[in-house]
C-alpha cells in the first residue's frame, strides 16, 4: 500500500477494516449460521480490497484520456465497490452491537475494536464514494450515492 505507485489506497483500506472486522466477528459468533455470515462477508470484504484498487487504476487511466464516457464508466465502477463495502460495514455494525449482548465480558474488548474497524470502513467508504461522484459531477448521480451512503444515527 504504501509503495510509490501502488493504487491500494482509502478505498481498499476501507474494504480491508470490513475484513478485518468481519474477521474479529467471525472469531466470536458462537451461532453457526451467523458465523457463516460473518464469514462470507470477511471474505468479500477482503476481496472488495483488490477490486477497488484495480478498479481505481482504471479512473485514473481513463482520466488521463481524457473525460469521456470511459472515465465517467471507471469511476461509476470504482464508486460501486465502495458503496458495497458500505453496505457490508453497516451490516458488520448492526451485527456487533447485536452480539454485544452474547460475548462474554472478557471477549468485549475484540468486540468493540470490531464494531471500530467496522465504523472506520464504513466512513471511508462514505466519504470515498461521495468524493468519486462530486468528480464525476453528474447532479442526478450524486444525489443517488448520497443516498445510498446516508449514515443512520449511532444508538447506543
């Protein structure tokens, strides 16, 4: 990530925070069927990680030649993948403060750190989706992802 030249930036650290939380989840759901979720999840997340940083080589190739229909398809392509580690983040935190009643107390601390990477993925995600479609600056496009990423209130 941090080699000169590499396109594993936020957007990919997002999707791995998700990993990483849906990992740390994984690690504590004593249910089957839920740890198969949390599984599935890790996994995509940590798959999502690659595709955003393939995806966003492809904007910036694109935005070098200009910005045509090819560049606005990149970087609609590259914003999808966020809003999908969006998704998973927000379902990875719905699914911590449910288990915040089932772990046991000297297994929270995982926990909360969980429910963190999960809200550090979710933000990022947020703010690198809304970032690639001001770019793009098509109104009616904008308005959909910031929709789409609206953030619900934190209940505690």
């Amino acid at each position: 990530m941090a080699r000169r030249g590499s396109w594993w930036g936020g957007g990919s650290t997002s999707a791995l925070a998700a990993a990483l939380a849906g990992a740390l989840l994984e690690k504590l759901e004593v249910r089957g069927a839920a740890a198969r979720r949390l599984r599935a999840s890790r996994r995509e997340a940590a798959a999502l990680a690659a595709r955003d940083a393939v995806r966003f080589a492809a904007v910036i190739a694109a935005s070098r030649r200009g910005r045509g229909r090819g560049f606005s398809r990149a970087l609609k392509s590259a914003t999808a993948v966020q809003l999908r580690v969006f998704a998973l983040a927000g379902a990875l935190q719905r699914s911590s403060a449910r288990m915040e009643r089932s772990v046991k107390t000297q297994f929270r601390s995982d926990l909360r750190c969980a429910a963190a990477l999960a809200r550090a993925a979710s933000v990022g995600a947020r703010e690198l989706a809304i970032t690639n479609a001001r770019w793009l600056a098509e109104p009616a496009y904008t308005a959909h992802v910031t929709r789409a990423v609206r953030m619900k209130p934190r209940s505690r």
